[in-house]
C-alpha cells in the first residue's frame, strides 16, 4: 500500500513539475493613445503574449512590419494579442496612422 501510494504521491509531483515548465510568460500590454504605442519598445521573452488596447477615441490597427500579424481596426477599448514565439526584433505600426510605430524586441 505505501509503494502504491508513494508512485501515485510521485506522479502527482513529476505532474505538477512538467506543468510548471510549461507556464507561458507573462502577458506585456501596450497602450494606444493620443496616437501612440506606450511603451514604444518593449523588450520581452519568448512565450510572452503582448496585449494592445486602444484607448483613444478614434480606430487604429497594429500590423507587423513583416505583415506576420494583422489586427483588425481597433475601435476605443478594443484589444489585439500576438504571443511571440521566436527571438527577434518585430516593429510594428498602425496601418490607418503610418506614423504611428513601435518594436518588440523578444529574446
């Protein structure tokens, strides 16, 4: 009976490790506002999701320079995720707005 337990109490344990391991990093956001990306650079690392809300009053997008990634017009509190998972540099703008840009710089 303890043998039993002790393999059941061991699997638990190897379980609860390799689900640790595979815990994603933690979520970046980015603040679109007054027609710019807050923080314009963000340095994050693999895994990391970067989160961007529109909190001005007009839409904007965010699309990749390399168009790996392509958000839809964002409208006011609207939010566009990308998870990054290769390292990389990875600037951004708003398609409405070409002025408007940003880099994520993922390691």
């Amino acid at each position: 009976m303890t043998f039993v337990f002790n393999c059941a109490r061991a699997a638990l344990i190897v379980a609860a490790l390799m689900g640790a391991s595979a815990v994603r990093a933690a979520d970046m956001p980015v603040s679109i506002d007054n027609f710019v990306f807050t923080p314009a650079e963000t340095q994050v690392s693999v895994g990391t999701t970067v989160i961007w809300t529109n909190n001005d009053d007009i839409p904007h997008t965010v699309v990749d320079a390399d168009h790996k990634y392509k958000s839809s017009a964002l409208d006011t509190g609207d939010k566009f995720s990308h998870t990054f998972t290769e390292p990389g540099t990875y600037e951004y703008f708003c398609s409405l707005h070409p002025h408007m840009t940003g880099k994520i710089i993922v390691k």
